[in-house]
C-alpha cells in the first residue's frame, strides 16, 4: 500500500466509486479523538481536586484550627479527605447524568 499526497480541494476516492464528499460522514482521525478525550478527562480531574481541596481546606480551618497531635490529626485529615472526596465524585456523577438525559432528549 502507497501513501498518497493529498492537495487541498482533493477529493479521496471511496470504495464504490463515489467521491468523499458524496457521504456525509465525517471521520475523525484517532488522535483528534484521544486528545478531545484526554482533555475532558483533565478538566474533569482538575475540577474535582480543586473542589475536594476546597472543601478539606475549609473544614480544616473550621474545625481544626489549634491541633497539634500529629498521628490524630493525619488520621483525620484521611477521613475527611475521602469523606470529601466521595461527595465531589457524587455530585460529578449527579452532574453528569443530568447532562446525559439533556442530550439524549435533544436526539
């Protein structure tokens, strides 16, 4: 198999004879798609740190301003961390599902 140099305005010959432009479908090339993917993925991991931390920062200012036991207050930090953690995950996945029922009711 040859590759061929396409110029602009070359149409690509399809199997049956038509010319690409007859199909009406446009095919992405994989790494276009792996990048859209990756780039959401970020965002969303992104978003979620920074609500987590955002959430563990305050409460730790709250309600742990004057702690100096090291071992409790790790132990502590673990649990709300992951406390926090869980709820930003609930709401993205509430979120989520909100917008896939807006999509799949535009189809």
């Amino acid at each position: 198999m040859t590759m061929v140099e396409m110029m602009p305005g070359d149409r690509p010959e399809l199997p049956g004879g038509g010319a690409g432009d007859d199909v009406g479908v446009v095919v992405a090339p994989f790494e276009v798609l792996v990048e859209v993917l990756v780039e959401v993925l970020v965002e969303v991991l992104v978003k979620v740190l920074v609500k987590v931390l955002v959430k563990v920062l305050a409460e730790v200012l709250v309600k742990m301003p004057g702690r100096v036991m090291v071992g409790r207050l790790s132990k502590e930090l673990l649990e709300l961390v992951t406390r926090s953690l869980l709820e930003v995950l609930e709401t993205e996945r509430l979120d989520v599902e909100d917008d896939l029922r807006a999509v799949s009711g535009n189809l």
